[in-house]
C-alpha cells in the first residue's frame, strides 16, 4: 500500500491513541488547506467548527505572562 507523507505522520499517533485506549483524537488544520481537510473528512474525521462551534484559541508569551498574573 502507497501512503502519503500526510498518512504516514498521522497513522502513528492514531495507532497509539487506540493502543493506549483514547476515545478521540482531536488536532488543527488551517482554513485554506483544502487537500488536508479533504483528506481528513474522507477518513471520518469531523469539522467541530461547524458542529459543535469550537475555535482555536493561542496565547503568546507576553499573553501567558499576563495572563497568569492576573486574578
């Protein structure tokens, strides 16, 4: 079987999470890379932006340093 680079990164971390008995396997993909998301939705994977409203949130450094001094 012909894997792509895109299949090999992922079938471990897949085969893992089964192994150590996860029940999800949750992870990003940038909004203008269409192969990518085609690629994950042909394999069952779930687009929780439009299903379940989730947004992917980043604090920087200075944010973190604020962030954790704040009440």
């Amino acid at each position: 079987m012909q894997y792509s680079i895109v299949s090999i990164v992922h079938l471990s971390p897949a085969q893992i999470a089964l192994e150590k008995k996860c029940s999800r396997c949750n992870f990003s993909v940038l909004d203008w890379n269409k192969p990518s998301i085609e690629f994950y939705k042909r394999r069952g994977a779930v687009d929780l932006t439009g299903k379940e409203g989730w947004l992917a949130f980043r604090l920087d450094r200075e944010a973190m340093e604020k962030f954790a001094k704040e009440d």
